[in-house]
C-alpha cells in the first residue's frame, strides 16, 4: 500500500500508514518485513522533510538487511542514505554511504 501511495506522491497517506504500523513492526518476527517497513518509512520522512525521522528508519532497514546478508539491500540503504545527505547538503556523510 505505501509504495502505491509512494508513487503517487501521496506522502500523507503514506505516513498514516507508517504511522499505524509502527507499534505492530516492533513485535514483527519476519526480518523482511521489518526491512520493507523501514525503508518505506524513511522514503516517507524524507520526502516529508523530516530527515532526523528517515535517517534512523533508513539505518533500521540497514540493520534488518544486514540480518538477512542481503547485500542489495544493504546497498539499497546505504544508498537512500547517502541520497538523503545529499538533499540536505552533508556531503561529507553522502561520501562515507556511497564508499
């Protein structure tokens, strides 16, 4: 549901969702759910400008790839990251998630 609304660009809806799923995630057993739930949180509180918010989702999704040895998610992360800096100008911090 959230990427629909994500392509959509419908980044209210989006939190709603992310919203109402927080408390039920922290109780979640399946690794990969957990990772798709903070990477799209962190799309969201990006694309919100709530960077802080975004930055500990995207280093959450980071954690469950890692969990799971998934490389390209892992990656995917590090990359949403270092996209993330970019936007707000730490270029120094862009640098290390692309290396």
């Amino acid at each position: 549901i959230v990427q629909a609304y994500i392509r959509q660009r419908q980044f209210d809806k989006c939190l709603e969702v992310v919203e109402d799923l927080q408390i039920p995630i922290e109780f979640c057993k399946e690794l990969h759910v957990c990772y798709i739930y903070h990477e799209k949180a962190g799309i969201t509180y990006r694309a919100i400008e709530k960077y802080e918010r975004a930055i500990w989702h995207y280093n959450e999704a980071i954690r469950f790839a890692s969990k799971l040895n998934s490389c390209a998610f892992v990656c995917t992360g590090h990359n949403n990251l270092a996209f993330l800096y970019n936007k707000i100008q730490n270029f120094d911090l862009a640098h290390q998630n692309i290396n």
